[in-house]
C-alpha cells in the first residue's frame, strides 16, 4: 500500500523507537521520498517515483503490523530485494541512488506473536 510523507517520517519514528532493524529501510524510502520531490512534481503527484518502491512500503508497513501481533518483521533479505528496483529506476533517470547507511548490521531474528 501507498505511503504518504507522514506514513513515511513515522516509519522513521517506529525505526528509531520500536524496530531498530526496519530503521535503515526506512531512512532509505524517506531519502528516496526527497529524490522525488526534488525531481518531479512531488512524491504525491508522480507516480512512477513512488511506485518502484512498493516493495519497500509493503515491507515496512509488514513490520509495523507485527508490532501488534500481526505476524513478523520480514527478513532483511527480503528488505535488501525491495532496494532494487528503486536503484534501477535512479540509475535510469540519473537521479542521485539513495544510500543504505547502517550504523551497526540489523538483526536477523524475526519478531512478533509467537505461541
């Protein structure tokens, strides 16, 4: 699903607070975010800009839910997959690649309900 610049600084928010291992996914959509506002009409108005991230946004929002028992963080790999398809569609249009920066390697182990 769509995420809006508010969906995204609050995933920035839940990275920093609540899910250290989403935080450098999150950095990454909202610097893409800023990517799309200063090459196009916007992240809202352009489309194409917001719609190779998909991937990203869907994975983000799966880690959200599990912070109310709604299944688990999916795993970092899937996270890393998600980054590909916003490099193809930077390096097409010649657009600045957002970097991942990771202050320290996330964790791999999943989190969520578990019974």
């Amino acid at each position: 699903m769509w995420m809006n610049r508010d969906d995204i600084e609050r995933m920035v928010l839940v990275g920093e607070t609540d899910l250290p291992e989403i935080l450098p996914f999150a950095r990454f959509l909202d610097d893409w975010k800023e990517t799309v506002d200063l090459n196009s009409d916007g992240w809202s108005s352009w489309r194409a800009g917001s719609k190779c991230a998909e991937r990203l946004m869907d994975l983000l929002q799966e880690a959200d839910r599990s912070r109310r028992g709604q299944g688990h963080v999916p795993p970092r790999e899937l996270f890393l997959k998600a980054l590909t398809p916003i490099r193809s569609f930077a390096s097409k249009r010649g657009f600045p690649k957002p970097e991942l920066a990771e202050d320290h390697p996330a964790p791999v182990a999943a989190r969520g309900m578990c019974f």
